[in-house]
C-alpha cells in the first residue's frame, strides 16, 4: 500500500503542530497533495483508468477548497504551506 501508517505520520509530522496533528489544514493539504502526486502518477501510466480520474479531480477540487479557506482564515499560514509544498496558486 501506498500511503501506510508510518508514511501518514511522516507527513503530518512534518506540516503539522504535531505528529498526531491529523485535524489542521495544513496537515490536510500535505497529505492531499501526497495522495494527488500519487494519483497522477497512476492516471499517466492508465490514462484509462476513469474512475481514478474522477477521484483524482475530486481530491485536487478539495484541497483547493481547504486553501481557500486557509487563505480566508489566516493569509501567512496559507503562503508557508504553499511554499513548503511548492504548491503555485
């Protein structure tokens, strides 16, 4: 499996307050943006494969939302998570 415990805690340990930080926006948008690189991935190899671009287009219109309400929220913890994925807006 692609996205096991160990690599969930890696990811939330890292953009989270903490490493059992599941609930914060940032944590969400890392583990969103891991799981749409691996979706990508996947789609180019099984261009296909339609209903893993349907759940790939959904997971990229969710994190968009969840930046959207970071950047409504608070603007500066929206700019450090977008520079600490590489994200471009």
């Amino acid at each position: 499996m692609y996205l096991d415990k160990a690599k969930k805690e890696e990811i939330f340990g890292q953009y989270g307050k903490t490493a059992t930080d599941t609930g914060s926006a940032e944590s969400q948008i890392a583990l969103f943006t891991y799981r749409i690189a691996h979706l990508t991935e996947h789609v180019k190899k099984n261009h296909k494969d339609f209903a893993t671009t349907r759940s790939l287009t959904r997971l990229v219109g969710k994190r968009r939302r969840l930046l959207d309400y970071l950047y409504d929220r608070d603007v500066e913890r929206y700019r450090a998570i977008i520079k600490a994925l590489g994200l471009r807006r």
